[in-house]
C-alpha cells in the first residue's frame, strides 16, 4: 500500500522527513514520501525499501511496513540521520514510532523546536490528529493551468501523482514545471482526445468528465466534430471556419502550409490565378530561413495562424513580406526572430492592410513599415525585443508618405524605437503602450505631417525622449478626433495621454520654431496634451507572461475616451468587441478585465 500522507502535521511541525524526494509540491511539505525507484530520489539518495535514503547511510531509514500490525519498526541509526536532516534539532525522536508510523498527536517538547512555539495540542484546523491523515480526492490537489500549487495546509497526493507521462489531472505528472501541458494547446477549454484526463481538470472545463473530447487540439474551431466536410474538400468545416473561408464553398479554399516551399508555392499561385476571388492561409508553426515573399494578388488574402505556432525566420537582413496587393490580412501570426533577423517584417505598400492581433518579436530596421500605403489598420498588436542603431528608417512600426493609417491598442516595448512618422496625412494613434526604448518614442522626421490624431496613450522610459519634433505637424482638430474627449476650461480637448519620464518629455525644433519645451510643436490646449503624467506601473513586461504592459496605476484605469471615430472595429477587447470593462477604457494599448490582463 502506498500511504498519502497530509501536509497539515508537516507545516504544523516543520518537519522535512523526505529530504532525498522529487515532488511535485515542496519537500519541505511532505511527510514519508514512499518512492519505488531511484528516479524518484534526489541525486546522492537511493530507493532503499521504499525511502529515497542517503547514499551515506547504511542502515535503513526508519520505513513503515503498512501491511504488519506492529508498523513503525524502524532502526535508530536512520532515524538519528532523518532527524539531522529535518528542522528538529537538540532532541531525539521517541523511543518507539507510534501506531501506523505517523508522528504523535500531542505536542512535543518546547526544547525540540528552537525558535519557534508549537501549537496548543487542542484540535484545530492544523492540529496533528490521526484524522488528518487519509486518502484525498485527486481533483482537491490540482492547480490551475501553469499556476504554483496551493501552499496552504490540505490534504494532497504526493506519490500516486507521479508519471513519466503528463496526464490531464492538475498534476505535473512528468515534473517538468508545467501542469497539464499539451491537455489545451488551442486554449478552447476541451481537453485533447489523445490525453488521458482525470476527473475534470480545471484546465478544461468544457470536457466531460475523464474524458478528453477535443478532435483537433491545434484549431480552437475544432473540439467534437471533426468529421463534417460540407464541401467535400480536403479540410473539415470546423478548421475552414477558423480559417476563415466558407465551409459550404468549394471555390472558398483555406490552403494549410507546414513549411517555407509550401507558402512560396500557395502565394505564387495565389498571384498567378487572380480573379478567384478572396484567397485563405492558415500557417503552421515552422522555420523559414532568407525567405523574401510578396503578395500581389488583388483579390484579397486572409492569413492566420493556429495558436501557440510561430514563424522563426533567419531574415539575412531582407524584407520577409512586401505587400502590393490590397486587402491583405495578417491575423494571429507570431513573427520571432532566429538567428539572423529580418530587415522589416511587414512592408506594404498597398490599400487596406490589416495587422491584427500578431506578435513581432526581433527585426534589425522595422517590424512594419507603411510605404505609399493608404488604409492601413494596425490594432492590438505586440511589438517587442527589436531595432538596431539609432538612425530614422529605423522604428518598430513606420509611416511614411502614407495616408489613413489608423494604429490601436498597440503594445510597444522593449524595442530600440517605436513609432517614427514622415510625411503622413490624416495618421491616428489612439490606445498605445509605447514602453522601453532606447532611442525615442515617438519621431517626426524628413517631411511635414498633418492629420495627425495622438489621443489615450502611454508613454514610458526613464531615460529616452518621449516625442521629437524635427518637422511641422498640423492636428487633427476634427470631431473624428476630438469629438469624444473631454473638455477643460476654455473647451480645450484633453487627450487622455500619459506620459512617464525623467529626462525629455519632448525635444526638436518643430520644423523650425526652436522651443526645448516643444510647446508649439503641440496641438491647440497643448497643456492638456499630457493630461497625466503617471507610473504606469506595469504588471510585468516579460513576453509570453500575463500582464504583459497592463498597467496597474489607478489612474489609468477606465481613465480614457473611446475610441477615436468610435470605430469598434478596433476596440481591444476581442469577444467584447465595441465595448469596453468598467466605466471607460483605459489608457494605453491595454485593457483591465481582459484574458492578457489577468481577466
């Protein structure tokens, strides 16, 4: 029999009687862990009969044997070895183990705990009863999906827990760190049908119990009909909904790509046979390497990802993707930088192109650069971990000699340079987190801009100019921009822009009035331009982590306007779209409530 022992008597005591165990709770938690084997011991310690035992003892360290009447029969020399490991020190266990190997309920002597008090032997909800230790249900150990487990004094497996393979159970099973990996890849709250799921693991709440039920965990359309293939093609319906072409049509095609010659060989044809109407690509997680891929199709192309791939491209310096088509579509696509990153990820020099919802993540010049574009849309996106050289083509997104470009809900950190702007009309920048770069935030250069609409941002960097003025921008006054702010006295609009630095707020001429203050390089009621100035206080700025730039400073929450034009298309908070939690919108490229934002 293996015994499941409560944690209750060790965090009461403070003992460590397994010191030599691999757990997947804290060893120093946990009472007479009862191994079958070396792996399951510490390097130095042995399974002997049922102990992980130091490889410096020679004698055996005081083992239960549960199936004799008289269970605690131990030798002393491993008991005095147990003890010298633990917290108890200057005393001696008793003489004889009491029944069933389990440690007295009554207190010991104040003098075998130094520094601390033992608790009153008068039972409570951390009293050392024989009660406290039995056999718990294994949904009351489990943890949420990639959270430490509960620390706190219950009842839990330990041994029975254990596996070389990871079960859907919330147990690290194979104690690698994660809990229940590969038991939700697509996130849809179905477990994978290849796992073996017990009971009804909080990571997949939408399972039935010990049941895993999900066709296709790598497309979140797909849970329990894999099968329905309307249009007879080769991918089911529930991956071209995904997709986003029409189950029903058979001339709507989702092509699916795994690697580099398959999508220059899709995009080719897509190019050559126009006319065909609005094409599909659903991207798998692969590698590409000195790949340069341009999209001219006007017909229009949808490009997604499954969740959780990424395009790890060795760019030698080169342009990825060019863009001359219009009404190209880049959603849910995560672009990672190997080990010669890309000159610029995404240059378009088109109509209508939308960056939606990706991920950019190391680049030498730009991660998206607009050239002669018009309608360009760039919303809720994370640009990170990029820009090389101080120099002003090079920025983590780039406007020049574009028209109607509309950046929101944006999260740009960590880069070298975040937004440069050169002869732009009609640019609007609403709800962006521009955080950590090395250079400056926000740059007018080379060429006058007019249009211009910056409203509900954050602007954050100790040491960096927040704005540089080297050339004439005319505002946008219009009620596109300024009809949903609030006013101050004189009816001046305030931007709702915050802005947090220790050296420049603002620096550059503005195209020729020389003001270090850059006053003039500000729209009218430029005093409420930089309506806070606030810490945002970021939950964290690592990539991959919740709260990535959601900002905590109370005067940032529900602290915007909406959205500028009140477009909602664009809105941040995805399944809410056109909506927003709280009593306003926040401030900066992120949301509170949403699933980012610990929602």
């Amino acid at each position: 029999m293996t015994y499941r022992r409560s944690r209750t008597a060790a965090l009461t005591l403070g003992l460590v009687l397994c010191t030599g165990c691999r757990l997947d709770y804290p060893s120093s938690t946990a009472l007479d862990f009862e191994c079958e084997s070396d792996r399951e011991c510490l390097e130095g310690y042995s399974c002997s009969d049922g102990l992980c035992v130091s490889d410096d003892l020679t004698a055996d360290a005081g083992r239960v044997d549960s199936g004799s009447s008289d269970a605690g029969a131990s030798d002393t020399a491993g008991l005095d070895a147990i003890a010298s490991d633990s917290t108890l020190t200057d005393s001696t266990l008793p003489d004889a183990p009491p029944p069933d190997g389990f440690l007295p309920d009554a207190a010991l002597p104040d003098a075998a705990l130094p520094d601390a008090a033992l608790p009153d032997a008068s039972p409570s909800d951390t009293t050392t009863t024989d009660a406290a230790f039995h056999d718990v249900a294994l949904a009351d150990a489990s943890a949420p999906d990639g959270a430490t487990p509960d620390t706190s004094p219950r009842d839990l497996w330990i041994d029975d827990a254990y596996s070389e393979i990871e079960l859907c159970d919330g147990f690290d099973n194979d104690r690698n760190g994660e809990v229940d990996e590969g038991c939700d890849d697509d996130g849809d709250g179905y477990c994978d049908d290849a796992m073996t799921v017990v009971g009804d693991p909080e990571i997949c709440p939408n399972s039935a119990t010990d049941t895993g039920d999900d066709c296709d965990d790598t497309v979140p359309s797909c849970t329990l009909d894999c099968a329905s293939n309307a249009d007879s093609d080769s991918n089911p319906d529930c991956l071209e909904q995904y997709c986003g072409s029409d189950p029903g049509s058979a001339a709507s095609v989702c092509n699916v790509v795994h690697d580099r010659t398959q999508l220059n060989q899709v995009i080719d044809n897509i190019n050559q046979n126009q006319g065909q109407g609005h094409s599909y690509i659903l991207l798998q997680d692969m590698p590409l390497s000195d790949v340069v891929t341009t999209i001219a199709t006007s017909d229009g192309l949808t490009i997604r990802q499954v969740p959780g791939a990424t395009l790890r491209i060795d760019g030698a310096g080169k342009d990825v993707i060019k863009i001359t088509g219009a009404d190209v579509t880049f959603e849910g696509v995560h672009l990672a930088a190997g080990a010669e990153p890309a000159k610029s990820w995404i240059e378009t020099s088109a109509a209508r192109t939308t960056v939606r919802a990706c991920t950019f993540e190391g680049w030498v010049h730009r991660a998206l650069f607009a050239h002669a574009a018009s309608d360009t849309l760039v919303v809720n996106n994370i640009f990170t971990n990029g820009g090389d050289g101080n120099q002003d083509n090079r920025a983590s997104i780039y406007v020049e000699d574009s028209s109607s470009t509309t950046i929101v809900g944006n999260v740009i950190g960590g880069v070298n340079a975040g937004l440069h702007v050169k002869g732009a009309v009609d640019l609007i920048f609403d709800h962006n987190t521009l955080a950590d770069f090395s250079e400056r935030g926000v740059w007018f250069h080379s060429a006058d801009s007019s249009g211009v609409c910056m409203r509900s941002n954050v602007v954050a960097d100790p040491d960096a100019p927040i704005m540089v003025f080297d050339r004439t921008v005319t505002w946008d006054e219009s009620a596109a921009c300024v009809g949903s702010l609030d006013t101050g006295a004189g009816s001046d609009p305030f931007y709702g822009n915050s802005a947090h630095v220790s050296t420049q707020l603002c620096a550059g001429n503005c195209g020729g009035d020389s003001d270090s203050a850059c006053d003039p390089c500000l729209p009218p009621g430029r005093a409420a331009f930089w309506e806070l100035l606030v810490d945002p206080d970021f939950a964290t700025t690592t990539l991959g982590h919740t709260g990535f730039y959601c900002p905590q400073a109370e005067d940032l929450i529900d602290s915007g306007d909406p959205l500028a034009s009140g477009d909602p298309s664009y809105d941040r908070n995805g399944a809410q779209t056109g909506q927003y939690n709280g009593a306003g919108p926040d401030i900066g490229g992120r949301e509170t409530g949403t699933p980012e934002c610990g929602g």
